[in-house]
C-alpha cells in the first residue's frame, strides 16, 4: 500500500474584494509560502513546517497574519 500523501493547506484571509492586480499578487505569495512549506515537510516535523508557514504569512505585508 502507498503512503499517504502530505497535504498543507493555508488561508491567506478573506474580503479581498476583486482588484485583479492585487488578488494575482496575493495568490503568487500564497503559491511561494505553500510551496516552501510544502518543501519543508521533506526536511522537518508537520508542526515545525506548519510553523514556517504562519511565520512566513506573518512576514509577508501582503497578510494581516500577526506581527
């Protein structure tokens, strides 16, 4: 039998409204944090990569995720 795959999912917060320009940048950061994420699931535990993702949201300005 396989292995189940990883799955990760994150939100990137709702109300955006439907500025094209700003929803595709949005959607960009979203794909990038994933993606990392996603890549650290190969190198590190589901919590630290969950982790890394709100940090990254949390960094990004494009999010009102924290700090």
């Amino acid at each position: 039998m396989a292995a189940n795959p990883s799955v990760l999912l994150i939100h990137g917060g709702a109300g955006w409204g439907s500025d094209r320009r700003q929803l595709a940048r949005l959607r960009s950061s979203l794909r990038t944090i994933c993606a990392a994420s996603y890549d650290s699931l190969r190198h590190h535990s589901a919590l630290e990569s969950v982790v890394a993702a709100v940090q990254q949201l949390e960094d990004d300005p494009l999010f009102n995720a924290g700090t």
